[in-house]
C-alpha cells in the first residue's frame, strides 16, 4: 500500500482517540498484525500482544468470528465496558479482481452507565464506525 494510505489510516484511527467514550481502537489486517491504533506505539505489534488478558478469549473469540461470517458484534466485558468487533474488508493484491482479505476493527468503549442502553448506544456507536472504515477500505485501507 501507499505510504499516503497507511498515513491516512493510523490518522483517522488515531483520531477515535479524542472520543471519550473510546478506551482504545485498533485495526488489525488478516494476520492479526495492528495496522492502525489510538496508541501509537501498538502499530506494527501483534493483536495478541497487547490485548488484556483477562478478555482476551473474547477478542480471538469475536475477531475469528467477525472475519468469518462477516458480521460484526457488541458483548459486555464488564459492568462499564463494552467491546466491539467489526469486519473490515481491506484492499486486494496486486491482480485480485475483489480482495479476500479480512481484517477487523476492535474498539473498547467505556459506558456511563449500566444496562441495556449502553449496550445499545455502543452498538449504533460501532457500526458507525465500522461502516464508515468499510466504505473506505476499498479506496484507502493497506
């Protein structure tokens, strides 16, 4: 990919930062390698290696599930943090007529309060997000 794309994208991920709500977004390519994060210093690492443990078999569980069926979804990991994981197609290789390649978006949201509401603001807040990187993945996305 460009140098200007990889650019454009840690930019547009980075900038979920300023987002209160948001704990940490990551964007990571089929390999589980981060393309793009809110911590600068995650890019490049392993999904694995910076992921905290104590939720991590939710993030392999809903990344594996994300890349495959396509669907992305919003669970509970605590009383006032919800994780979200979306599909993000990225671009194809040098001759692919539709690029196969599958990566994820992982956003940890931190809620003002409890229950179902926040569950379903974090929902709608996610799939905003999630459909604004799919839209652009096919022009910008490594």
């Amino acid at each position: 990919a460009a140098a200007g794309d990889t650019l454009w994208t840690q930019e547009e991920v980075g900038t979920l930062g300023a987002d209160p709500l948001i704990q940490l977004a990551i964007l990571i390519d089929e390999k589980a390698a981060i393309l793009a994060s809110t911590r600068l210093e995650q890019v490049g690492r392993q999904l694995s290696d910076v992921v905290d443990p104590t939720h991590e078999s939710e993030v392999t569980d809903g990344v594996s599930s994300a890349t495959t069926s396509l669907v992305g979804r919003v669970v509970s990991i605590s009383d006032r943090q919800l994780l979200a994981i979306y599909p993000v197609t990225l671009g194809g290789k040098i001759g692919d007529i539709r690029s196969t390649r599958v990566g994820a978006l992982v956003v940890t949201l931190s809620t003002l309060s409890s229950g179902i509401t926040s569950v379903v603001i974090g929902s709608a807040m996610s799939v905003v997000l999630a459909t604004a990187f799919a839209w652009y993945s096919s022009r910008k996305l490594v």
